[in-house]
C-alpha cells in the first residue's frame, strides 16, 4: 500500500515537472528582448509572471529524481519522510510570498500551493499504512506538521470548513440556483453545470468518474456578478449557433422513446435486474445528446474585460429567470474570491448542487403521472393589472422531451390597459406537464431582431407557469384559470383531449359539406381534380405567406379556423373575402384540419401498410420503384391532390432560409395527417411483441408516416398521372 501510495505521487508530480518546463519554456526569449528596445514583456512582468517557477522546478526536480529510485528498489523497510521533509522546506521557503499574497487566478498560479494540498493529503495516506514502530514514522510526522503549519498559515482568518462557503465579510455565500446548459465554445456545444451564488456565476464541468472517486467538479471560468453584464447580439461579436438539423433532433426521440419501451417491457417480463441498468444507461446517454443539441437560443454574459460567454437555451422564459435573479442580486452583492476558495467552492459544488440530473432522465416511481399525450385547446382571453397602456401580446410554451417548446402566439392588442384576446389555440402534448405564458410589450421602434439568434426585442412584462394537473383535465369540460405575475392577471380557459380520441378520423354526417367528406365525393360534386378549399388554402398562402416563419407549424387562432370550416362546409361566397382578413397561420391550420379530418386519410387505408412496408426497404431502387408504384395506385382524385400539395410543400421548403421550415419539418407537421390510418384500420406492426403505445408521440407508427412523406418531398421527380402507364418502370408487378 505505501509503494501503491508513492507511484501515485510520482505520476503526479512527473505531470507538474511538464507543466513548469513548459511554462519556462518562453521565459528566456522574453527575459532576453526584454533588454531591447522592443521588449514584448518588462522585467517586473517577467518576474511576477514566472514568479519562482525556476526554483519551484529545481526543488520538485530533486524530489522527484530522489524518490524514483526509492519506489523503483522497494523493501519494507525503506524510507521517504526525510524527502518530504526537504521537499517541504524548500517548498514553504520559496512560496513563503504567496501567504501574504491575494490568491486570485489573474495575479499568481495556485498551482504551486495546491500541490502543497496534495503531497498532505499523501502524507495522511502514507501514515495509515505506516506502523507506528517503523523507522519511517516520526519522518512522516515531522513532515506533515511543516506542511499543515505553512497551509494554516495561508488563510488564517477563515476555517476550511466555513472557506468554500463564506465572502470576505463573513456573510454567507448562499447558492441560488443551478442547472445543467448547454455553453457555445468556439463553434462546438459543450455540456456546463452553471451554479450561481449569491456573488458569483460559476460555470462547472463534471470530471469523468474514475474508480473509486466520487464526482468532482473542473472550474471552467467565472464571473463576479458585480462585473456581470449581459450581451446582445449588437454589441457582442456573436459566433453563428451551430444549428442541428431537426432529422437528428427526431431520431434522438426515436431512441429515447424505444429505449423507454424497452424499459418497461423488461419490468413487465422480469424483476428487473442488469438489462434494466443497461437500458437506463442508454437512455441517460440519448437524454444528455437531445438536451445537447437541442437548445438554439442565445444568453450572453460578459465580464468586466468584455469577454463574452455563450449559452444556448431552449425557452425565453429560462432566459428571462436567469436574467432576473441575476440582477436582483447585483444590488447587493459584494465580492471576494482567492483562488484556494475558489477550488475549494468548486470542490464543494458536488454537496450543493440541486439539480444532479440531467432534466430528461426519469426518475419517477411507477405511479407517478408521465405527463399528458394528446391536444390542449387554451383560450387565451383577457389581462388586468397593468398599470399603463401598451401594446401587449403572449407566447404559450410547453414542455416535451425535458425541454420546453414555444407553441402559440396572440396576436398584439394595441394600447390598451386590459388587452381581450379572446383568442384560442390548439397544442399537441407530447408528456407535457407544464404550461407556461409569457406577456410582451410589443416594441416597435426597435430594429428587426435576428430571428436566427433567437434575441427577442420585445420585453417580457410577466411570465408564469401552471401544472397541468392530469386529474382535473380529463373532464372533457373547459377548465377556466388564471395566472398572476408581477401584479398582471391572465385568464385562461383549458381543455384536453387524449391522443386516443384526437387521432380519430369521423365522417361527416352532413355530405353537403367538404370536412369530414371523401374527397373523391368533394371533387366529383365540384366538377375539379383538386377540392377547391385546398386550391384556395394554397393560393392564399403562396400570395402573402411563404416567407411566415413557422407556417404550418405555428399553430392558428382556433376561433379563425372554425369559421373558416363553417364558411367553407356552407359554400360560403365570401370564403376568399375571409381569408384575406385572416392571419395566414389560421389558413394554413384550415388546411391541415381539412386532411386530418378526412375519413380515410389521402394514401388510403387500404395502401398504408404497403407505404409503410416500402418505405423500410434498404435497397434504394427497389424502395424507388415500390414507392412509386404504390402512390400511382392511388384513386385519381387522391393522387392529383397529394401532387397538387406536394409542388406547394417544396415551393414553401425552396424560402426555408427565411421561413425556417425545412423537407423534414414539413413532413413531421403533414405525414401524419395525410398517412395516419382510420382507427379500424390502424395495425400495430407484427413484430412487436408489445403494443406500442398511444403515450409515445414518437412512436416507429408515427416516423414511418413522416419518412413516407419526406421521401416523396425529396424525390427529384415523379411521373405525372397521364405518364404512369406508359412508363416502362410500371410495365411489372412490384
């Protein structure tokens, strides 16, 4: 155990010896142009720079060349105290300086003291493996009262049980907050936990795990918060946000979603045991990639120099918190910080830490609610409690996948003290627990933000946030409640529909209409091969919302899109006098609605299998030739439609620079609603020994309806209907 001991100092300190000949490495070139009439360094910044580093390398170089030879020729009756205690001797006599110094990272290296801390710690392990009638013993003794005499020294007025913990005054170091983020480290996205103290924003790396060691925490850099500010992206020169394409997005939940189906079919069929350990891993690894690569808006803060940090979040609503708590505590924070503290605040950050996981991981018992699955209808009626005019409007956000999602905007209501919306959204749930709204100021006199960045120039007036309480929100009634924040009041109303009964196709009752009728129905009474709702959608959409960011995601006002379904079922003249009054968003959720509410969805019950079985071939002609077949197999009327909305997609996919809606964007919005089976036709693939459940948004059902569709989006040309018989490729069954 002692010579185990003493191999373990001498790989350190053959470490530390790299590390000072590297620092001296430049020191003789600067000392020399120093004498010149360009010197690039003067001789007192020479000297507090390399402040006894060459002596500090003579005396670890003797300790180290004297102790090698020792451990390399064990006996158990050797001896090393009396070179720990010249290596403490001649260690405290050229650090003596530093107990009388300031110890913060800009001034001096710590390292030296800190290896200090270390050869005492070896000391305390050397002694426990040395009985007390070994030669050796009274050595060591000796040696460890010279290095704790010098380290008390150091830091007299504090004890180090209060030095991780305390400011200069003596108050207490409180931590706020803390949470894992993502930081923006020169173009590539690094995993942070980012603790802020009362006095300090600290941004921490968890230390890989090695045997034995429980977690440690690396001090990547900090920031006093009375030197904090926070940048823009006006007055920061900003790196571009690597953005991940949403494919990648996609396939992480793909995984996560069949490692937790895995999960719980192993519960289901054993006792748990190591397979189950084996899954949670795995699922820990996919969670920590998607909370990597997900978040794309920017907090900046800067420090005093102006040299700016980068964090990527997913929701304004995170970003406005921090930056609240933040400036509350600039008002009376004083600082204080010697590098000794700060490695050993950095130390203690394992004990203080709130948030040990990463937000994604479950650790929920089994009868805890995984969140709801389905559609949220919110009407967003009315504020109060403002105590000016302005022109206010609100963001819903929810979260999915541990990381909250920007779902639904209202509209501006212009100068006014109680704003009345009135205004209702539907938002697909995806495990969401939470609701959030967000009220801004809409500033007009401000520049166009960088959508890109994601730096909003509004001002958030209040935020707040509810549960969504799974108990009273599955009574098919309107639940109505309200939010309080900084003094404004919302009011909102809520209904949830469960993803069992909103994925189902009805027919229509009433034939005369166009929603919920076949469509061969619709364009054999229209005289047309495409319904004129889907001519009308497009074209208006084409006219004055190709540039919309988010269209066909954004969800629409829902009060607008029933009255353009009413109007349309009517056969309402004025349908296109509505439109053009209406926000384009609501136009593109009448279409959508339109599709989804068809009775048997565009690809037909009858081919969905096929679909979905040609869209897993590996081999890329024959997947080429399959799914070709099978769309030109469709009705006619079914097929000129699909092509009709198809040319639309690519032409709103050719503006995705500026509308940010991308091929596979557009396929996760209309795969579904164009593939989705009726329920009596809707199968569950016949290799899965378990049913796949409805509480997986992500399920392989769903991806195949997306990856059908992108395909076809992706596809550089399809044969149009007149062509399809005379077309060699179809002159063979498939």
């Amino acid at each position: 155990m002692r010579k185990w001991v003493l191999s373990g100092i001498l790989a350190s300190e053959e470490m530390y010896l790299s590390h000072l000949g590297a620092i001296l490495l430049p020191m003789k070139p600067l000392r020399a142009a120093a004498t010149t009439s360009q010197p690039m360094l003067t001789i007192q910044q020479i000297e507090t720079i390399f402040f006894k580093v060459t002596e500090l390398h003579e005396i670890h170089k003797d300790f180290y060349d004297a102790l090698l030879p020792r451990v390399q020729e064990w006996s158990h009756n050797q001896c090393v105290g009396d070179l720990f205690q010249k290596l403490f001797c001649f260690a405290l006599s050229c650090l003596g300086p530093y107990a009388l110094m300031n110890l913060s990272p800009s001034a001096l290296l710590y390292k030296p003291v800190d290896r200090v801390t270390r050869s005492t710690l070896v000391l305390h392990d050397l002694l426990k493996h040395t009985p007390s009638s070994h030669p050796d013993y009274p050595l060591l003794q000796d040696a460890l009262r010279i290095s704790q005499n010098f380290l008390s020294s150091i830091n007299e007025e504090i004890t180090p049980r209060r030095q991780s913990m305390t400011v200069k005054k003596g108050e207490n170091r409180q931590l706020m907050r803390d949470c894992f983020m993502v930081e923006l480290v020169e173009g590539s996205r690094k995993l942070r936990h980012v603790f802020l103290f009362t006095d300090l924003l600290l941004c921490a790396k968890l230390k890989k795990q090695t045997a034995g060691k429980g977690q440690q925490y690396d001090c990547k850099w900090y920031i006093p918060l009375s030197d904090l500010t926070f940048q823009t992206i006006e007055d920061s020169e900003a790196t571009p946000i690597p953005q991940v394409q949403e494919e990648e997005i996609d396939a992480m939940k793909i995984r996560i979603s069949q490692i937790k189906n895995e999960i719980q079919r192993e519960k289901r069929t054993t006792k748990g045991g190591k397979a189950i350990e084996r899954f949670k891993k795995k699922l820990s690894e996919q969670e920590s990639l998607l909370l990597l690569m997900s978040p794309s808006m920017a907090f900046r803060v800067a420090n005093r120099n102006g040299k700016g940090f980068t964090f990527l979040i997913s929701s304004d609503y995170e970003r406005a918190e921090w930056r609240e708590i933040i400036r509350e505590q600039q008002k009376k924070c004083d600082f204080s910080l010697t590098s000794l503290e700060l490695q050993m605040l950095t130390n203690s950050c394992v004990k203080l830490q709130t948030v040990h996981t990463i937000p994604m991981t479950m650790n929920k018992e089994e009868d805890e609610s995984s969140g709801l699955y389905g559609f949220l209808n919110v009407i967003v009626h009315s504020a109060s409690g403002l105590k000016q005019s302005l022109n206010l409007y609100c963001t819903l956000e929810v979260d999915s996948f541990g990381y909250f999602v920007n779902k639904a905007k209202t509209r501006v209501y212009r100068d006014s003290t109680e704003p009345n919306w009135n205004e209702e959204f539907e938002i697909e749930l995806e495990g969401s627990q939470t609701l959030r709204l967000l009220c801004y100021e809409k500033c007009y006199n401000k520049a166009k933000q960088n959508r890109e960045d994601g730096e909003n120039t509004d001002r958030i007036m209040a935020k707040g946030q509810i549960q969504l309480d799974p108990q009273t929100l599955q009574t098919k009634d309107w639940q109505r409640t309200v939010i309080t924040m900084n003094g404004i009041e919302v009011k909102l109303s809520m209904k949830f529909t469960s993803r069992e009964f909103s994925l189902k196709r009805m027919p229509s009752r009433k034939q005369s209409g166009v929603f919920g009728v076949k469509i061969s129905v619709v364009t054999k009474r229209e005289r047309s091969k495409v319904p004129l709702i889907v001519k009308q959608c497009v074209e208006e959409i084409e006219r004055r919302g190709m540039e919309e960011v988010g269209i066909y995601r954004v969800s629409g006002v829902a009060t607008d899109i029933q009255a353009l379904k009413a109007a349309f079922d009517a056969n309402n003249k004025d349908v296109s006098v509505m439109m053009s009054e209406m926000d384009v968003n609501a136009i593109a959720g009448t279409l959508k609605l339109y599709f989804r509410e068809l009775p048997e969805p565009l690809f037909t019950d009858d081919l969905y299998p096929n679909f979905a079985g040609g869209i897993a071939l590996s081999d890329s002609v024959a997947k080429e030739s399959c799914m070709l077949h099978l769309l030109l197999s469709l009705p006619e009327p079914n097929l000129v439609t699909f092509l009709f909305l198809l040319d639309h997609l690519k032409r709103i996919a050719d503006n995705e620079s500026v509308n940010k809606m991308s091929f596979h964007n557009l396929a996760t919005v209309f795969g579904p609603t164009l593939l989705r089976p009726s329920e009596k036709d809707s199968k569950i693939p016949a290799n899965a020994t378990q049913p796949i459940t409805m509480n997986d948004n992500w399920s392989l059902e769903v991806m195949s309806q997306v990856q059908v569709l992108l395909y076809f989006l992706q596809l550089q040309s399809i044969p149009t209907p007149d062509s399809k018989r005379q077309s060699i490729l179809f002159s063979t069954e498939v």
